[in-house]
C-alpha cells in the first residue's frame, strides 16, 4: 500500500486543477512593495506588535517583520497591511 502525503497530494490537486497553492495549500502569501509596505493574506493571528517589530502566526510558523515606525492598517481575519520602514523578515518554524 502506497503512503500518501496529505500535502504533496494537495500540490498535485493544485496543478492539476490550476487553482494558487495558497488557497489549497492554506499558505501565507506575502506581497512586498519597496521597504514601506508589507501585505499578507493568509495569517493566523497578530502575536505581538511593537512599532519595531511585527510577529504573526501563519501555517508555516511564525513571521517576523523587523523595522522602524511600524504600524498596522486594515487588520482583517485573514489579511493584514504592515506600513512603516521594513528592514528585515523572517520565518521562525
């Protein structure tokens, strides 16, 4: 009997179908404009926000936003804007 990932069987019904990962696959997707703006779909909640630094929890861990004058804009159940200078992100598993 075959073993049969849950997630490489998604990302075969993603291609087959066509349909972004990100909605199969319930992934973070994270758009970047320049370093003055942050957009991210797919988040699993605001862990701790200071005007430096931005942690949320998403289906990959945590992602970390580093940076000067953050503030957050359009806080929505699954998407978030970060404006201010971003100077670093990262993901911690």
């Amino acid at each position: 009997m075959p073993f049969y990932n849950k997630k490489n069987v998604k990302q075969k019904f993603s291609n087959y179908l066509d349909i972004p990962k990100d909605v199969i696959l319930d992934l973070p997707k994270i758009t970047v404009i320049g370093d003055i703006q942050l957009y991210v779909e797919n988040h699993r909640g605001i862990i701790e926000y200071t005007r430096e630094l931005v942690r949320l929890s998403t289906s990959l861990g945590q992602l970390v936003i580093k940076g000067e004058n953050l503030v957050l804009r359009n806080i929505d159940l699954e998407e978030i804007y970060i404006d201010g200078l971003i100077k670093e992100i990262q993901y911690l598993r």
